[in-house]
C-alpha cells in the first residue's frame, strides 16, 4: 500500500480508503463489517470513512463497536465523520452546519465511534442558510478542543471552499484541507478541472467517493443484476438517473474488451484511473462481499498498465475530458 499527503497538510493517508455508506448498519451483518474491516485494515488501509447520516447514526455505531473489539494502535488509523444531514431528526436544530448542530454532531459522533477525536470532520454539504463565518470559527474552535484534528467539505464548490479559506486567512483561523467529491470515469469536471484554482492556491487534499459509479463501472450493470445491486436502491435512484444511461452503459463495454487487452479487470482499471490522478489524497472504497474487496485492494497494481497510450484509449472511449481553466 503507498500512502499520500493529503493535500497542503503532513497527514498520509492510504492510497485506498474504506467507507461505510449505504453498507454499515444497513445493506450487510455485522459479522461481515468486520472481516470487511480486518480486510482493508491487513493490506495497510489506515483511514475508514463515515458519517452521522449513514444508516442514521447505527454505521457508526457499528463502526465504533468494531473498531473498539480490535487491538489496532489508534495511532496506525484514521477515522472521519460528517455533519450536515442530521442522524434522523428533521428539526431545523438537528440539521445543517450552524454552530449549535455540528457541535452536537462532532459529540455525538465521538460517542458512536467509540473515539476521544476524529481525524476528519467534513461539512456534508454547503449550508446556504448558515454564515459561512459561523462554521468555520466552529470547525476552527473543534479542532482547538482537540475533538477534531482536520475539517473538510464533501460536494461543494471551488468557490465556496475559496470562501472558508478567506473568512479563515482573515480571522487566523483553520481553514478546511480536504474535499471529499464524486469522481469516476464518468463524473470528472469538479476534480479535474473546477478544482484546478485551489489546488494551485491553498492546497487542497480529495477523500474521493464512488470511483466505481455506484457498480456501474463495474460492468455488471451491462449484465443482470439482482434486486439487491445498489442502484436498485431506492435512495440511490438520483444517481441511476444521471449515470445509468445506454451510452455510459455502452462506453463500459468498450472499457472492458480494453481492460481484458490488459490483462485486468473492469473494476480494477476503474480504480487505478483514479490512483493515477496525483490530485486524488485516497480512494473510497465500499464493499458488501469480501471478494470484492479483494479484488478491488488489487487496484494499485494496474496502474503502472495505464502508460500514455493507455491512457489516450481511454479517453477515447469516455470522450468527457473536461475543459481545463486557462492562467
């Protein structure tokens, strides 16, 4: 396993990273989590992600009672949570990123997971109903009560991450390190190239999400699936939506006649495509089946495969390179 700094910052993070979403608490026993868990944590991953929406609460639950049954060094891992969509509750106090909500979120998280401090803590998604000030003197004020050592956002704009960072420039406070966005083959242009001012500025570190499309960059989407497969979930039908389309469905197949020219597959050249991203920190990964994981643990081997020529095949096939900004 290689490690990388994430973004600016002196924190090395595994290449490959574990998640919890949609699987901890939810989608797989907790028997299962664990060797899923013991899995990631052998081949030298040292950063598991969640967050207090997963399952409502009960991932990190599960999480923390995992973690708490093993006898791993807790300087040798990394833990993270979020804040924005609350753990169940609708309330407007329950909610969002105003001072009072993610004070009780980072306390509440830290009893879930078992731990005295969280790594990271992502703001989930921008509050527009929130002054940007106020989270960020609140992340700020986490991380000097020693309840977080790094914050970070999940799904927001350059612009809004440019703004954290002037309040925090302005006032001499701590401003976020990291994003955590959607990046796959097919879903590219904020790290590619929306990103491409702040990586260039402040330094930006990326905990990617879904490389693999939710499964469809898997090709199993160009197969039957059972009702179990992730998209067939109802609280993912935004994402079949937008990526399950005959024609990402189509550019998958000519990916894995090229993934087979390379004597690898689908999912694995998936995921190297993303390793070989030097902006990318770490790459999330989620599994409900052992051998998933184990295949998917494979990944950094194919990178060394996507030489140059490669590479220019696969941009071929994606034809969805982003435009970059030009200086």
């Amino acid at each position: 396993m290689e490690y990388r700094r994430m973004g600016n910052t002196g924190l090395q993070l595994s290449e490959l990273s574990f998640g919890s979403w949609i699987t901890f608490g939810n989608q797989i026993e907790d028997n299962t989590s664990g060797r899923l868990l013991d899995m990631a944590y052998d081949a030298g991953i040292n950063f598991f992600d969640n967050a207090e929406v997963y399952a409502n609460g009960a991932s990190e639950e599960v999480m923390g009672r995992l973690l708490a049954q093993r006898d791993w060094p807790r300087d040798t891992w990394c833990v993270s949570s979020k804040v924005f969509f609350g753990a169940g509750g609708k309330l407007p106090t329950q909610r969002g990123l105003h001072r009072k909500h993610v004070t009780e979120a980072c306390h509440d998280a830290l009893k879930r997971l078992r731990v005295d401090y969280l790594d990271l803590f992502f703001c989930h998604r921008p509050d527009k109903q929130t002054p940007m000030e106020e989270t960020v003197w609140t992340m700020h004020q986490l991380i000097q009560q020693g309840k977080i050592l790094y914050w970070g956002t999940s799904e927001w704009s350059a612009a809004e991450i440019m703004d954290a960072h002037r309040i925090a420039e302005r006032h001499h406070l701590i401003g976020p390190v990291v994003e955590q966005p959607q990046y796959n083959m097919l879903v590219r242009d904020k790290v590619e190239a929306e990103f491409a001012d702040v990586y260039r500025t402040v330094g930006l570190g990326t905990t990617i999400w879904s490389p693999l499309a939710s499964g469809i960059l898997t090709g199993k989407y160009n197969r039957t699936v059972g009702a179990d497969a992730r998209l067939k979930r109802e609280e993912l039908n935004w994402i079949a939506e937008l990526l399950l389309t005959d024609e990402n469905l189509n550019k998958v197949s000519a990916l894995e006649a090229l993934a087979g020219d390379l004597g690898t597959t689908m999912p694995k050249l998936a995921l190297a495509w993303c390793l070989k991203n030097p902006n990318v920190s770490t790459v999330l990964l989620g599994a409900t089946k052992t051998n998933q994981l184990e295949e998917n643990l494979q990944a950094p081997e194919v990178v060394p495969l996507l030489t140059p020529d490669v590479m220019e095949r696969i941009e071929e096939i994606l034809d969805n390179a982003p435009a970059h900004p030009q200086y």
